[in-house]
C-alpha cells in the first residue's frame, strides 16, 4: 500500500501504538507484504478501535482465517506466494462471506473489474487516504447480512453451509445440489452482480455439461422456492447483467 502526504505519519503511528482503545468496533485482518506500510495501516485501524491482525505472505492468509473470525479483510492483490484475486475467489468459494476491501497500484477498469468479480466487495486504489479506508470498512460492516457460525441468513432466508439446509424463516426449502450452490453463492456474496457466465466459472467450473442457459434456469427455480406471494424476493435480476441476492427490508 502507498500513503499520501495527508495520512498519519509515521511518528504518529507510533505515538498511536501506546493508546489503548476499550471498545472495539470489530476484526480486521491486513493482507500486505510491505512491513511497514502495513504497520501503518494497521496503526491507524487499531486507533479507529478495531482489533488488527497483519499477515505478509498470501500462502499464510486460508491458514490464518481458519484459525481465527474476521469481519473485514483489506488485501493487496500483488503478494508472495498467491495473488489478492485467488485468494479471494477461493474464500468465496469455500463459503466466505466476510467483508473484502481489495488494495492496489492497478487503475485499469479491466483490473477493477476483476477483482471485483473474484469476489472483492471494495477496490481502493493506491494512493489512498486512511480516512477514506476507514468509511469503506465502516460502510462493509453496515451490509444487511446475517453470518453465524455455518449460518447465511439475508432477511428471512438462510442456508446452513455445512448441513447444506435452506429455510424461509422457519420452513425448510428443497433444493437441488447445483441450486443450493448457486445460493448459497450468491448469499454470501450480497449485492454483487454476477453474470450468468461469472456464476458458471465460479459455482460449476468443473462441470463440463453446464452452461449459462442452465444458470438462469436454476435462478428462476429458486426464486420460486424462496420467494413469498406479494413480496419482493432477495434474489434480484439485474437486467441485461447478471443476478444479485440483497435484502428487500428498508
């Protein structure tokens, strides 16, 4: 990460260290191998009231992760070992659902583009101030998602991940193993937009039978199953785009 002349300098970070901040406002994992950079994000971060953790190299962070619940993670996307964007795409798809926010040097919309779509929920291009870092993570954390232990829940559907269990508030929704992946999907990834050939590489990469026709189909079967009569449904058709899942209470 590269910080501007109007960020806390490094003296300040410093002095920062020695504070001690009783309330924590949540978890934050800093993906970043430039030791001192990171000391400096995570100094400030740490002087917002979040607890911070720092990991350098991108083969420690499914190690890291395993062992401990974050809400936001702030990645660089050049790292040692693994890239930002294969990071992501494999927490996506392993059922992560916490917070992203994607830091780089990369300007390109294609390069913006891609990371959101590995799975990013920010991008944030360097330079960057720490003020405007610190509103996207607070933004992050004021997402309408439920996430509890193995639990998915966005408004009143939620899917288990491990006992592979749909319910509509209290009544359990069969799906079928492509749908259950298609949502659980989608839900753990709320108000981002895919495409119906995103959802394929991502959800059905190593079928070989399926297509983006086979996607949509799918789509429409399970807003039929989770959607109630007169409501809105929290799976969303962006037209002439792709499909979101985002929650439909004001």
């Amino acid at each position: 990460m590269v910080l501007d002349t109007c960020d806390i300098q490094a003296q300040e970070v410093i002095q920062v260290r020695m504070q001690n901040n009783s309330e924590q406002k949540g978890s934050i994992l800093i993906v970043e191998d430039d030791r001192e950079l990171a000391m400096l994000t995570s100094a400030f971060l740490k002087q917002e009231g979040y607890d911070v953790d720092v990991v350098h190299s991108g083969e420690k962070v499914a190690e890291i992760i395993s062992q401990k619940e974050y809400d936001i993670l702030v990645l660089d996307w050049m790292l040692p070992g693994k890239e930002g964007v294969d990071i992501i795409k494999e927490y996506r798809q392993t059922g992560g659902v916490k917070g992203i926010i994607m830091v780089t040097g990369n300007r390109k919309v294609d390069d913006i583009e891609r990371g959101i779509d590995s799975g990013a929920d920010d991008y944030l291009t360097k330079p960057f101030s720490m003020k405007e870092l610190s509103a996207r993570v607070r933004a992050l954390q004021r997402r309408p998602l439920t996430y509890k232990g193995n639990v998915i829940q966005i408004d009143d559907v939620s899917v288990d991940v491990k006992a592979h269990v749909v319910k509509r508030g209290d009544e359990e929704i069969h799906l079928f193993p492509r749908e259950f992946a298609l949502l659980k999907f989608l839900m753990s990834n709320p108000g981002v937009v895919f495409s119906p050939e995103n959802l394929l590489n991502y959800v059905w990469e190593a079928e070989s039978d399926a297509t983006p026709d086979s996607i949509r189909t799918n789509i429409r079967r399970i807003r039929q199953k989770i959607a109630k009569d007169g409501e809105p449904c929290i799976l969303v058709n962006v037209h002439g785009v792709g499909y979101k899942v985002e929650s439909q209470r004001s």
